[in-house]
C-alpha cells in the first residue's frame, strides 16, 4: 500500500508499507516511517483527526506537527 504523507510545513514523502499477514500497519506505523513521534502530531484524513492505532485506510494523509522547537 502506498500512502502520501504530506507534513505540513516540512515536506511531503511516499512511503510504502507492507502488510504483514493478519495486521495492517497503523497510523502510528506511518509515522515512525517518517521518524516522527505520534505523541508530537495529529494525524488528519480529509481533514478530520483519526487515531493512531488506527489501520491505514487511506491514500493520503497531513501531519500537523503539535510541537516544534524550544
């Protein structure tokens, strides 16, 4: 499966993740793809915020970062 990841302000990747015989990946999986930590982002599909232990359904999502710098 092959998601769009766009994280706003930062840029935008393609990541493609495996299925792994009976579990799909996670929203957090998708971001650990991108090194990024669930505990410092939303996740948004069509604009509306989704969970992170939630399977990825979807083809594109946007990464808001919640904390940035010091």
């Amino acid at each position: 499966m092959c998601v769009t990841v766009d994280v706003k302000g930062e840029g935008t990747y393609e990541i493609d993740l495996a299925t792994d015989g009976d579990s799909s990946p996670t929203y957090t999986d998708l971001l650990h793809e991108v090194d990024l930590s669930p505990h410092e982002v939303s996740v948004l599909v069509d604009g509306r915020p989704v969970p992170e232990d939630q399977p990825v359904d979807a083809d594109h999502v946007t990464v808001l970062r919640l904390i940035k710098g010091g």
